[in-house]
C-alpha cells in the first residue's frame, strides 16, 4: 500500500482531527491519475483502492440491462491516444493528461490535415493554459481537448491521430456500503466517481464521503442506517434505483456530496420537497456555522439529487457543497487540480456534514409533563444543571423554548429554529429537563 493510504488509514484509526484534512487530500492525490467515466477499468480501480479504507460492495450491471428508459450503455476504456506531428512529436499526448481525450471517444487511427482535424479538437482561448474535459457518453464519436496554445502552435501538417480504446459489452461498475443502524430508515451518502482527473468536481466528494463513512462506522451504531453510493453520474443512480426500487422507500434523509473542496463559500441546494427534515438540517447548520453561505432552491439540473428528487421517488435529498458546479473558472478543466482543492477546506466540509448528521441523529419531539404554566426551575437545581458558564443564560431561554414548544407537534429542530438557537444547546437542555422529569418523548402509534 502506498505511503498515502497508510497516512490515510493512521488517521483514520488515531482520529486525529488536525490530519483528517491531510489524509482526504492524499486520497485524492492516490486518485488523482485514474482514468474514469460512467464505465470501465478506472471506475473499479477507483473502487478498489477505497475497499483498503471502507468495506465497500463493488457492483457490475450488464450492458443492455434496461433502467427505466435508459439502457446501461456499452463499457469503454482507453490504453493510449496522442496526436503524432509529421516529424512524430507527440503533440496531444494522454499519458501526460488523461483529459486529452473526449471521455467515450470511439477507437481511431488515421492520418489527416489540421483542418480535417480541427472539428475533433476542443481549447479555451479564455484560459489558454488549461485543457477543458468534454464527454461524448451516448453519441458515437471522437476527439482531442487541448489547452490553446497547443492549439494555437500546430501548423499546416499531416498528423497522426490515435485513440487506442474499446467499446465493447461489459458492465457499469459503483460501489456500495451500508452501516446497519437501530432503525431500517436510511440517510443516503451519494457521490459521483465517473469524472477523470478533477478534484473539486469528483475526487473531493469521494473523499468526504470515504472519510464520512469511516467516522460513522467507528462510532458505534447510529439511530439510521447509513448508505453509500459511489457512482457514475446519471446513469449510476438511475440505475440503482430501478435496481433498488422497493427498498429506496426507507430513505428518509439524503445528501449528495460535490464540489466540497475549494474555498468558496458554502451552498445548500434543497430538495425537490424545500422543506424536508434534511433541508432545515442543513439550513439550520449553515446559519449557525459563523461562514457564509448560500441557499439555492430546488431545480432539475445539476448533480444525481435529480434523480432521487425526480417526481417518482420524491425523496428528500438535498445538495451540499461549496462552489456550485459551473460558478468558478475552473470548472471541467484541468485547473481543477490538487492545488484548487485544499486540506483545511475538506476539513470545514466534512465538520458541516458531521454537524448535519448530528441533527438527524439526535432530532426528536417530546411531551412537556407539567404543561400547565411555567414550572419552577430553580427548586428543582435546573439553574445549575445548566451550568454559570457564558452560555448559561442563552441555556436558560433555551429551556423555556423548549418547555413551551414540547406539545408533541414540535421537533427539536423546530424548536431550534423558532428560538433561533443552535440545535446542540436545545438538544441538551431537552436532555436535562428529561433527566429532571419534565420532558418525556413522543412516540407517535
């Protein structure tokens, strides 16, 4: 195992909050050189490597397994492509960029003049030093993407062009990992792994992801079992969900990890529903982080939240990232590198999460048993249950909020946001009024 993974499964096993952001940065880099797409060697290579981290189940569905009304396209996978000058200079060359290539390029080897060539050449003349990433997943065809100035120094030439891949019947491959909690409902993790070498849009979700299930896992059994997907974009949810299609109803919280490492400010896309549990979580986290942030509403373009929030399944799975896909320059281009992306911003990153499956975890509604007036705090030692610190008297109105709100229509998150008060305080003044016997839970029948 490489010097990476073993910093990376240290970190893990230690806990140590200060390299956590270390080690997803150097998983990153561990992934960073891969090939992928929606199929292929590069997807199950990727999966392999995070089997040495997380148990995970590797998958394969059959090219022509039907998937509603998309079909698991053909698998492709690529050994070489280059652009050969007339002196045999490699030009465009795929093993110094594996975005050099048109993900799902058909095999080609044939000789041609620039102008033939051109209309199989992709550049940014905006940004001439960065190559862009172009797909071509369900048309037949072919081509090169190159920075401009490549562009710009080839001349009047014969060149030689060859994309050394194969289409050819297979499978797509994703990767799946279940930690079994008290209860069959489910909180769904769902990241995509089907882009090449881009770390914000691609390798940071995966290694949040990675790192979030490793936590979770170590930490005993949670009240929700958890599932973790590892997908080709689309086409991997799609797919699973025709799949999986009873048990996709135990879902009652999702989230889609992307863009989760640069340092832009946080973004939260809300579900097709805006106001599931999941939804106020996130919001409810954001507002209280000290950073700011933004909130998009639901819309039907974007990352696999359109599938699970598609009209058939309406489940209630939000977005939360940093950068929205498309919003900063370096979006599908090979400047989203390992430099783009930063340690300290996965570490901010994955705190959110945390913060956000605390919320889930620990959300509850309860019955005020002396709901008649105020009781007296003071002749039962609430006031130093509560403590003299600074926050004590925020504690205080905190556990007034949630004795008048605990009618059993109220959660703690809603208490939370009608009294403007992180959940953590509401949560555990509602712990001390229930060890005081004030506050039992509701438990609907």
């Amino acid at each position: 195992m490489t010097d990476s993974l073993d910093i990376y499964l240290n970190t893990v096993n230690q806990g140590d909050p200060e390299r956590i952001g270390v080690a997803m940065h150097r998983l990153m880099a561990e992934l960073y050189p891969i090939c992928r797409s929606i199929t292929g060697e590069g997807v199950r290579e990727t999966l392999r490597i995070l089997q040495r981290l997380i148990p995970l189940e590797i998958h394969e569905v059959p090219t022509g397994t039907p998937v509603f009304d998309w079909t698991v396209p053909k698998e492709w996978n690529i050994r070489d492509a280059y652009i050969l000058d007339g002196q045999g200079k490699r030009v465009v060359d795929f093993k110094k960029s594996n975005l050099h290539v048109i993900s799902y390029s058909q095999p080609v080897h044939k000789k041609m003049s620039l102008d033939e060539l051109r209309k199989h050449l992709v550049s940014l003349p905006e940004h001439p030093d960065w190559i862009p990433y172009r797909t071509s997943y369900y048309n037949e065809n072919w081509g090169f993407c190159l920075s401009h100035r490549q562009l710009e120094a080839m001349h009047d030439d014969e060149y030689e062009v060859c994309i050394d891949s194969s289409l050819t019947d297979g499978h797509l491959t994703y990767g799946e990992y279940l930690i079994q909690g008290q209860s069959q409902d489910e909180i769904l993790i769902s990241c995509h792994i089907c882009h090449p070498s881009l770390c914000n849009d691609n390798l940071s979700g995966i290694a949040l992801a990675t790192q979030l299930a490793a936590q979770l896992a170590s930490q005993g059994k949670p009240r929700y079992s958890y599932r973790f997907l590892f997908i080709p974009g689309t086409i991997g949810s799609i797919t699973w969900l025709a799949l999986n299609e009873a048990q996709a109803g135990r879902i009652r919280h999702g989230l889609v990890v992307t863009c989760v490492g640069d340092g832009g400010q946080f973004t939260y896309k809300q579900s097709r529903r805006g106001d599931a549990e999941i939804d106020r979580a996130a919001i409810h986290v954001l507002k209280h982080s000290g950073a700011a942030w933004t909130m998009q509403e639901f819309f039907p373009y974007g990352y696999d939240e359109r599938q699970y929030c598609s009209p058939g399944f309406d489940l209630p799975v939000g977005c939360l990232m940093r950068s929205p896909h498309g919003s900063f320059p370096e979006y599908h281009t090979s400047a989203d590198n390992l430099d783009f992306v930063r340690p300290e911003f996965l570490e901010e990153t994955l705190h959110r999460y945390l913060d956000v499956v605390e919320i889930l975890e620990h959300n509850r509604t309860y019955i005020n048993l002396n709901p008649k007036c105020e009781p007296q705090l003071g002749k039962r030692g609430l006031y130093q249950a509560i403590g003299g610190d600074s926050e004590a008297a925020k504690k205080q109105l905190a556990m007034l909020w949630v004795l008048n709100l605990s009618d059993g229509k109220h959660s703690l998150l809603d208490i939370a946001a009608k009294a403007a008060c992180q959940f953590g305080i509401i949560r555990s003044v509602a712990e001390v009024l229930v060890q005081h016997g004030l506050l039992r839970e509701f438990v609907e029948v």
